[in-house]
C-alpha cells in the first residue's frame, strides 16, 4: 500500500512539472502501401508540432514481415520522410534522425509477440524515469485480421492504469449493415467505444473540416439561410480521371456506393444537414446531432439512383481476375444518388450525391446553391457582383483539385462576407477562371494558409482525443441501415456505360423529378446485359461417375460448387474432430472465386478459428498486387470470415525487397513452415484445378521442376506471364489425406477428354501425376467441361 502511494505522489510530482509522460504509437501494417504514402510522414509530423510540449514519443512499426526484412522496408521508408517547407535541409536531417532513433519494428505474429511489446515499452518508460500517458494503436490491416488483433491487444498490451489506449481502424467498416454489425460487435468485445477512432480520411481534408466550423463561425449569417425556405438543392461530388485498373478486386466486391458514397458523402452529408450544436467542438453534441440526420434521412429506392460503368472495365477485370472471355461486370463506377432529409428544416431539398471514376476532371467539392426569387431590369453587363440580387447565390466548400487545385471556401458576393476561424486567410484566384458559370471575382475566396494532409490533421486529432473527427459505431451503423436496402435492389441492375475521360458528352447528366433520377439522355439500347439473359438450369441433380480411376461429381456450375463447399466443410469438420485443425491448401485463378464466395456466404458453422489456410501455388508478384493469388483469396474470402490471421499462410515470394530470388529461399522457408506445422506434410485438403494444357498447380509440361524429388516446394517457369512462379510439388501434394480437382467451363472440355485418356505422364500432362500416396483424388467437373 506505501508502495503504492509513493509511486502516485511521484508521478503526481512528474505531472506537476509539467513533463506529460510517454506516448506510444504502433503502426500496424507499417510496411503496406497506405503507411508508406500517407501514415509514417503523418507521424512524423506529429513528432514536429508535439515533440517539444512536454511529451516523449516512441514509434513502433508492426507487421507480419520477418524482422530484417521489415527493418529493411521501414528504414527504407523514414528515409524519405519529408519536412515542411519553412525546415531549412540542415534541420531536417536532424529532426529526421532524431525521428529514426525513435523508430523501431517489431515482428507481431502471436500473441506472445503482443505481450514482448508491451514489456519493451514498459522497460522503455521505466528506463526513461517517466510515466505512461498512453497508447495509440493503429490497424493500416485488412479488416479480417481486426478481431485476431484487437484480442492480443486487449489480452496482452493494454497500458496500465491512468493510461488511455486509442485504437485507430481504417474502412472498409463492413460491407453491409449486417456485417458492419458483426465487426463492430466483435471490436465492442474488446475495446470500449472512447478507445475507437474509425478513420474517414475525408474528414481530415481540411475544407471538409472546416463545414462545422465555418458554420458556426457564421451562425447570424446563415440562420435565415440555412433552410428550405431559402436552399434550393445541395450537391457533393467527388469525381476522379484514374480509372480501377490495378484495384479490380476491391472494386468489384465494393462498388463506388460503398466505396465514397456510403462513407465520404454521407458524413460530409450529415455535417451540412445537421442542427448546428451550440459547442461544435463536443464530440457528443456533433454524433447526437449526426444521429438526428440519419433518423429524418427517407428511404432510399430502385429510383433514387442512376447507375454507369466506364466501357474498359469489364475487360480489366477479365485480365486481372482471369474472369472467362464472355464475362460482363454489373459493378458500377459511377452513381449519383437522391437523398430527402425529412425534417423542418431541409424538407422538400434534393440532396445530390455523386461520384465516379474515369470522369472528365479530379474534383471534390461541396456546393449549396441558394434559391433566386429576383428580377432585375438592368442588363446582365451592369450587375455588380456584392450588390445585384439576381447573381446566382452559393456557398461552397472546394475539398480539393478541379480548377482550384487545392481546398477553399467560396461565398458569392452578393450573400455575405464570411468570418473564418485562424488559418484562413483570403486568397484572389487566377485571373479569367470561372467556376459553376460564373467568374470567380464573384465569389469570397478563402484558403488555408498552409495546406495540410488529411492523414497528418487526423492523426494530430487522434493524438489530442478530439473524436469528432471520427466515426462512432452508431453512426456507422445508422449509415450502413440507410445504403444497404439500396444496394440489395440495385445488386443486378446493369448500369449504363460510358467512354470515360471526357467524351462521354451528355451520356451521365441525370435529372430528378418526383422523387426520382434519371439520366437526361436516353440510351437507344442497354449495353449490358441485364440478368438472367443466360438461363441457368436447376433442374439437373448432381451426378456421381468415375473419371481416371477416382470419383467424379458433375452438375452444373452452381451445383457443383455448393456439393464442393459443403465437401469441404465435412472434411473440415472431420480434420477438427480428429486432431484439434484443419489443414487446406487453396489453388489461385479464376475457378476457385465462386467457391470462395460460397463458403463465406453460405457456411456459418465452417470452423474457420481451427483452420489454417495455405496457398498451392502463387505468382512472383507482391501480395497485394491484383495477381497476386493470396490478393483473390483475400477479397473473395478471408475478409468474410474470421480465419485468425496468424493461421494464414501466404507464400513467401516477397523476401528481401526481391521477388522469388532463389538466394532468399522462400521455397525452402514455405516447406519448413508446413514441416512445423502440418502432421507429416500431409494436408487433410488440397484444392487444385486443371489448366487447358493439363497443368495444376503451378506445374507445367516439359518442365521438370517439382514432378519429383525431395523438394517440398519449387520454383517453377509459367509459359504466360507473370512467368515465375512458387509451387508445392507433386510428391508433398500426393501426400495429402484428400485431393479436389475443380474443373470449370467449356474451354476445359477438349484437356478433360484427353486427361481422361492418358496414363501417369506429368512431364506432359502435370495433372495426371496427381495420384495420392494414401488419400483419395476426387474430381469436380461441370456439365460443361465434361460434356462441352
């Protein structure tokens, strides 16, 4: 009890000094692409505005990368860290390297590698002679590992008392309400809600930031304005040149609703609808205000959105998913919404939301355009910008690039001279540039003084614990139940398709009436076939034959992969009760996305905690690359279910900032790991399919590297591009308990004939040394690869 008291009088002593303890950042994920862009120079930019105030800093880098590699990437990283303008070159070295010696990276894998951390930061602090403020941990991690982490966290490397923990989560929050749901529920079981920051980076641009405050700051000026009564639409748009090349497979399970419209727009939605709170800087006042916005919010309908596809889409996603020749996305790339807000004060005010990709300009801004009851005698040419009433009236917040090319705040003349808190100042644009038809000498210009990175002002605000910036789980939650039912009746809706760039004319403009949008132009025919085009025959039952000697289940696609999956179920449920895990080796390609589909949709009792999942085979390529075999299983499956992340095993292609060097034995390494880990080598299933020149896995004719052998994995040379490639070879995949060979559409069906008539010659036809030493093969084929 004296030791006790002793410790808080000497840290009461501390705290009067004015010395205000150590602060810890871990950043994991710290060598992925969003850390090396945005969060590590964020970061350090907090280090500049806080070091010198009393508080000490150490920074922890975090990932699943081995050690010298990880150190690797982010020394590599802080090297290129960059200093405001006004630093002198001198400086910033020095404040760089003071920076690095404050940097470290951990290896976080286990949870003992959890409880590791926590001691070297408590030894850290102690060697210090200081006291702990607290912890900020933030998740730049796909959101299927969250619960895995989140759990270490709470179980080893919670601060001790009178430290505060902050944990910072990056969307996708969920995919619809129901899953949003069951992420939030599963972080509420480990962190309180104070202790979550969910990041909407939006919400740190700073014109967006400035909404509440500008309306606040101009609360005499717009009380009579802000309303119905006055307002005669609201439009926020956020528009991009870039098409989805290279991020197909976030696209097409996302769509550009739940990519920028339920999340960007909504809340840059709620913060210009909402009842102005009297303390703008509570961030309980600012979510019970948000609250109240999504409560009046009318439902969305079929018709309260017009729908477009840039033309080339469908074809990127055919070459980077190997979707077949003949497939047709029905993802949209550009929507605009109409949104009610039902209440006093916006009844009857179209809210106008809207987005897209391969558009005409990059542009994001907010624009509230008032209504004009004038009429003016004199000619246009005498109007006089602050005094003629008949002057279109505007209020707009300019988020950033367009003609502006950076964030402002923009009132027409003739409304009123805005007050704008500290770090604004009034800015003259360049001469002859005109914005929404009008000369911009009609307008109020203001601009930050010093622009700033919505990553470094959200992370500023997470470190000072101003939650306003961020979204709660009940807003969350509330926009999740106002986009879903939206969604689910648009989810086979074929959009219309346009050029991209800016040739698409007129083809998007759309126009409201009645409570519903449409386009202005009307197309002669729809491009895209709607669903339903092709008939899918349900009426044939799954067929049992034999093909090489071992079982063959046929039926058509749909059947044959729900026989598959809850195939694969059984067998996991088999492995679990016999020794505790499941071992399951997955192939890459096209074929297996519809099972991976089917087991996170439609098997909830899979034991996905007791399941460890491997990859049969992958391409030279970084794993978050969108050829990346372990990228597909990620997308289409791993963030669905909950696999503990640590029982996932992607091939180790990626070592030593080199790509399948045989130097770093990344083959020897993945062999090693399946020796530790899986009973004799032996999986209890491995998932292959058939290529049309009889290869599987990535094992192809006339080449003899892994047919044979010692090697448990193998380096191999694909005849198409990416061309090298990381394989399990034929001896470690006979040594399975149970092999499936999935084989899929009419492009099949000339190999299977031919396969089913060859005896055991893999170095012409890999797959027909597929023979399990004590297992058992069984083959899946569709009607039509079997019958053409």
């Amino acid at each position: 009890m004296l030791l006790v008291a002793v410790c808080m009088a000497l840290l009461g002593c501390l705290r009067a000094q004015g010395l205000q303890g150590h602060v810890s950042v871990v950043l994991l994920g710290a060598t992925g692409d969003l850390a090396k862009k945005y969060l590590w120079q964020g970061l350090f930019q907090l280090y500049l505005e806080e070091a010198g105030k009393g508080h000490n800093f150490s920074f922890h880098g975090a990932a699943l990368t081995a050690t010298e590699q990880g150190q690797e990437v982010v020394a590599k990283i802080l090297e290129a860290l960059s200093c405001p303008k006004d630093v002198t070159p001198d400086r910033c070295t020095e404040l760089k390297g003071q920076f690095q010696r404050l940097s470290q990276y951990h290896q976080l894998k286990t949870t003992e590698d959890y409880a590791a951390l926590n001691k070297d930061i408590e030894a850290l602090v102690q060697r210090q002679g200081l006291w702990e403020a607290g912890r900020i941990f933030y998740f730049s991690v796909p959101p299927f590992a969250y619960a895995d982490i989140a759990r270490s966290i709470n179980g080893s490397c919670r601060p001790g008392p009178g430290a505060w923990l902050r944990v910072v989560l990056e969307k996708p929050f969920g995919h619809n309400h129901q899953s949003a749901q069951q992420l939030a529920a599963d972080l509420g079981s480990f962190f309180h809600e104070e202790e979550m920051y969910r990041v909407d980076h939006y919400l740190g641009k700073q014109a967006v930031a400035q909404i509440l405050p500008f309306r606040d700051q101009n609360r005499k000026a717009l009380d009579g304005l802000w309303s119905r009564h006055h307002v005669e639409r609201v439009e926020i748009v956020l528009k991009e040149t870039v098409d989805a090349e290279g991020r197909t497979s976030f696209y097409e399970e996302y769509g550009v609703i739940r990519d920028v419209l339920q999340n960007h727009l909504t809340e840059i939605l709620t913060l210009v609808a909402m009842e102005l709170p009297f303390d703008v800087g509570s961030s309980e006042a600012v979510l019970r205000h948000k609250l109240q916005v999504f409560q009046a919010l009318r439902g969305l309908r079929r018709g309260s959105a017009v729908l477009g596809q840039y033309q080339a889409y469908s074809e990127q996603v055919r070459r980077e998913l190997h979707k077949p020749a003949g497939f047709l996305s029905l993802t949209p790339t550009f929507a605009g919404v109409l949104v009610h807000v039902d209440n006093l004060r916006w009844e009857g005010v179209p809210f106008l939301l809207m987005s897209g990709k391969a558009l005409d300009e990059r542009a994001g801004y907010v624009r509230v355009l008032l209504r004009n009851r004038a009429c003016c005698v004199q000619s246009e040419a005498r109007w006089a910008a602050e005094q003629s009433a008949c002057l279109p009236r505007q209020v707009v917040f300019h988020i950033g690039h367009g003609a502006l090319g950076g964030p402002a705040v923009l009132v027409s003349r003739n409304l009123f001279r805005p007050a704008l808190p500290r770090g604004w100042e009034e800015a003259a644009g360049p001469p002859g540039l005109r914005l929404f038809g009008r000369p911009l000498s009609d307008f109020h210009v203001y601009r930050p003084e010093r622009e700033q990175d919505a990553y470094s002002v959200l992370i500023s605000r997470i470190f000072h614990g101003r939650k306003d910036s961020f979204i709660a789980t009940e807003s969350l939650l509330a926009s999740w139940a106002f986009w879903t039912p939206l969604l689910d009746s648009l989810a086979r809706e074929a959009p219309r398709l346009y050029p991209g760039g800016a040739d698409h004319g007129h083809l998007l403009d759309f126009e409201f009436s009645g409570g519903q949008l449409s386009f202005s132009v009307q197309q002669a025919e729809q491009l895209v076939p709607g669903p339903g085009s092709a008939p899918t025959p349900s009426d044939f039952q799954v067929l049992k034959a034999t093909y090489r000697d071992g079982p063959l289940v046929t039926a058509w696609a749909e059947e044959l992969i729900a026989k598959l999956a809850g195939d694969v179920e059984a067998a996991a449920v088999r492995a679990v009760r016999r020794s505790g895990q499941f071992h399951l080796a997955l192939s890459g390609g096209s074929s297996p996305v519809a099972l991976f589909q089917q087991l996170a949709m439609g098997h909830y009792a899979f034991p996905w905690a007791r399941t460890h999942l491997w990859l049969v085979d992958e391409r030279c390529v970084p794993l978050w690359d969108p050829e990346s075999n372990f990228q597909g299983l990620q997308t289409h499956l791993l963030q669905h279910v909950r696999v503990p992340h640590y029982n996932v095993h992607p091939m180790p292609v990626h070592r030593h900032r080199r790509l399948c060097a045989e130097e770093d034995r990344g083959a020897e390494a993945y062999a090693e790991d399946i020796a530790a880990l899986v009973a004799n080598s032996s999986f209890d299933l491995v998932l292959l399919g058939m290529g049309a020149d009889g290869h599987t896995a990535s094992l192809f004719p006339q080449s003899p590297a892994g047919l044979e052998g010692e090697p448990l994995v193998v380096l191999t040379e694909s005849p198409s591009g990416p061309r090298r490639r990381m394989s399990l070879s034929l001896p470690l995949i006979n040594r399975a308990r149970r092999v499936a060979v999935l084989v899929m559409g009419r492009l099949k069906r000339e190999i299977a004939l031919l396969v089913s008539r060859v005896g055991h010659e893999p170095r012409k036809w890999p797959i027909s040394g597929v023979r399990p030493a004590s297992g058992q093969l069984v083959w899946y084929m569709d009607y039509e690869a079997f019958l053409g």
